[in-house]
C-alpha cells in the first residue's frame, strides 16, 4: 500500500478545509491529489520546523529503524514491504516488512534480505531520514 498512487495508506495528506487536495501537494502522475509525500510504515507524529515550516514526521520500523523524515512535497519515504522487490523473495502472508525476523536489527551489508525503513534499491530518489535508529 505504500507505493500506490491511490490508497492512502502509508501516506501523508494535505487537504483544506473540505478535505479536497491542498495546493502544491505535487503528488506524482497518477497519484490521488491529497498526497503529500507517499512510501510510509506508520507516520506516527509530525511537526513543523519553526520559519520554514517544513513538516517532518517520525514513524516506527520494525524492531529497527525509527526515522525522522523531512518531508518534501511529492517525496517518496521509500517503504515497500511487497515480495519480491529489491531481491528479496517471498514472505509470509506476502509481507516483507518484518524481514528477516524479529529483532532483525541487523545490516543490511550483511543480509540481502534485509527491510530497510528506506530502501534506496528501487527508490534511489527516497527521501533519506533526517535522523534514524
Ligand atoms: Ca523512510
């Protein structure tokens, strides 16, 4: 779901006042217009830096990988737990987000099969973290 261009899920939304599209949303070709910025695990909280008002966002990986994400306007948080990307193969109930297990705190030098909170192989564009665990 999260790299669909039309469920909401894992995705942030800006919407006015009557739930229709914000302005300068810059949600990629074919993508539902209130997105904001797409490729999220959980967006759990998000604030705004004082001046700029640049929204960042803090989500929860998998026993790994807390981020905090500068988000910038059609950005791609690059979470993708779908089989089958970025070499990994199949996984229960075709979900890979909890690859290799649990507690997997492990680097992804080290395991091919690791879920990074922002995989750079099929999204080498993703917004980066501006602080991660
Ligand atoms: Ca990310």
């Amino acid at each position: 779901m999260p790299q669909s261009p039309t469920r909401i899920g894992g995705k942030v939304l800006r919407i006015d006042r009557d739930g229709k599209a914000a302005a300068g949303n810059n949600a990629p070709s074919g993508f539902d217009s209130r997105i904001f910025a797409y490729g999220f695990r959980n967006p759990q909280g998000i604030t705004f830096r004082p001046g700029t008002n640049q929204p960042y966002t803090a989500e929860n990986g998998p026993w790994h990988s807390d981020e905090v994400t500068a988000l910038v306007a059609g950005g791609n948080g690059g979470w993708d737990p779908r089989p089958n990307m970025s070499g990994r193969g199949a996984c229960p109930d075709n979900y890979c987000g909890y690859s290799p297990n649990q507690m997997g705190a492990v680097d992804p030098k080290v395991r091919s099969d690791f879920m990074p909170m922002t995989d750079l192989r099929p999204y080498p564009k993703a917004m980066r973290p501006a602080w991660n665990n």
